[in-house]
C-alpha cells in the first residue's frame, strides 16, 4: 500500500528537518543526506531517530 501524498508532503526527517525520499518498493522513508531510512511499518513511518537504519540509495 502506498502512503498518502499529502502525508509525504509533511513528513521531516526528525534529525535535520529537511525532506525525504519514499521507496514505496523497499517500504521505507530515504533521507539521502544523513544516508539514513525509517522504515513503514503497519502503512505507519516510524519517525524516531533510533529506530533509522544506514542506507544509500544506491542500495
């Protein structure tokens, strides 16, 4: 399931408030600055800073 656009329009990454990139395929939320993804669990991202893994998008 995708996640609402309007959603993706607000979402931040809780780290340094800049935008992030959904891989709808990987079911994650990329902020390729910080190389870091918060996962989507449940159709829910789960925002908070300890639970963002490592990650480049040329993963």
């Amino acid at each position: 399931m995708s996640l609402d656009p309007q959603l993706l329009e607000v979402l931040a990454c809780p780290q340094d408030h800049g935008p992030l990139t959904y891989l709808e395929d990987k079911n994650v939320l990329v902020n390729p600055r910080l190389k870091i993804a918060y996962p989507i669990i449940d159709d829910i991202p789960v925002m908070l800073i300890d639970e963002a893994t490592p990650y480049s998008l040329e993963d």
